[in-house]
C-alpha cells in the first residue's frame, strides 16, 4: 500500500499493512482495511498506533474496545458531532470498518463517520470539540 503525501511536493512511500505504528502517514482507512486483510491481518484493524496521520474516507469506523483518541482532529462536522456518529440499528455495523486496541494520537480524519455502542457515542458527542473550515 502507498500513502499519498501530505505536501504537493512530498513523495508517496510504501507503507507496510501490517505495521504496528504509522507515523505522519495519509491513507485511506479502507485502504489500509483491505491491505491488511490481504496481507493476513485479519478483519480487524488492530494493535495499531496512529500518530501524527491523516486518515481519509469516505469510510464508517466501527470503534471496539480498547481505542482511543488523543488530540484527534474528526474534521468538519457541520458544528454538530453528532453529524459524522452512526448508531447501529440491531446488535452490528455490517459495511463498517472495525478497529480494536489502537491509539490514534494527533491525527486528522476527513469524511470518517464513527460509530460503536452507546457509550462510546455519547462521550464523543459531549467531550469533541467540533472543528469546521478555516478552523484548526
């Protein structure tokens, strides 16, 4: 997989799908998905750490347990978090892009909805600063 750069000048370098840490990378989650799953990585992304990345969809997260998001940046939302969360309908998110275990530290998402149970959902809606255009 290659990640495209994050400066017009900037090279695309070759990423390994099964890396344990991806620092100032930018892909695709579904790229990295399919990658990973190709590579024998299984259906989950998992046991990863995400630093300084930017991360782009269009793609459905599906947060399990243990990840967690430190100084992360979930791009716009129209001033509402509750714009980019999804809840499931049953007991599973069927199409979304499961990740466990992982850490994404000052990271950026652009067009990634989120979704996951009920706790999670109600932490990002009263704890995520929403981030819109011409903002930070």
């Amino acid at each position: 997989m290659t990640d495209q750069p994050l400066s017009p000048n900037g090279a695309a370098r070759a990423m390994d799908p099964r890396a344990t840490a991806f620092n100032g990378g930018r892909f695709a989650l579904v790229d990295l998905y399919l990658a990973s799953m190709q590579a024998g990585g299984g259906a989950v992304i998992e046991g990863r750490t995400f630093t300084d990345c930017t991360i782009d969809g269009p793609a459905l997260m599906l947060v399990l347990e243990n990840v967690s998001f430190d100084r992360t940046n979930f791009g716009p939302t129209g001033g509402n978090m509750r714009n980019m969360l999804f809840r499931p309908m049953a007991d599973m998110a069927i199409g979304a892009i499961p990740v466990r275990n992982c850490t994404f530290t000052n990271c950026k998402f652009q067009a990634l909805g989120i979704t996951g149970n009920d706790q999670l959902l109600n932490m990002l809606i009263e704890q995520v600063a929403t981030v819109d255009s011409g903002q930070t």
